[in-house]
C-alpha cells in the first residue's frame, strides 16, 4: 500500500507538471487524485490503528490537527507547508505565472 502511495504521489506531481506545460488546468482531474490519495492515507491510518502502531500521544500536528509524519513537508490533510518545528503554515500568495503556448 505504501508503494502505491508513492507512485500516486508521483503521478500527481507529472500531472501537475504537465497541465502546467501545456497550459491547460483541469481541476476535476487534480481533485480526483488528491481524492485518491486522501483515501489511500486514511486506509494507512486504519492500518496503523489496529497494529498499535498509530500516532503516539507526543505525535506532532499541523495546525489542523492531522498527524505529522518525520519528514513530511507539507500536512497531508490540509496542505499547509511544514516549518522545521513541525507546525504547519498558511500558504503564502504566491501565484504561479502561465507560459504562452509555443506557436508551430
């Protein structure tokens, strides 16, 4: 299950990439794979429950609540940035410019 995770994770980001590149945005695609992922994990978390190997009480959390894992850069539930504290952040403005498509 861990192995599909990641291949989801990268498939999501190659999508991203690519809708990018051509400049052409679908939100119902991207939705539909953050869905995936989203139920993925929270299969994971069941998983981990009845094996007692959940999070601990001393676990960190984003500011939304959900569970850190060691490492994680952003929150799984809410898609904040991780700080170096493990708390997370509102994003910033930050707003990604479209490239004009390449005539020819």
């Amino acid at each position: 299950m861990l192995a599909v995770h990641e291949r989801k994770v990268a498939d999501l980001g190659g999508l991203t990439v690519e809708m990018y590149r051509f400049g052409s945005w679908r939100s119902d695609l991207l939705q539909e794979r953050c869905a995936e992922l989203v139920g993925i994990e929270a299969r994971l978390a069941d998983i981990d429950a009845l094996l007692g190997s959940g999070p601990a009480a001393g676990t960190t959390r984003c500011v939304c609540g959900a569970a850190l894992p060691a490492g994680a850069q952003f929150c799984s539930n809410c898609g904040r940035t991780v700080s170096g504290r493990g708390e997370g952040r509102a994003p910033d403005d930050t707003v990604i410019e479209r490239r004009p498509a390449r005539e020819g």
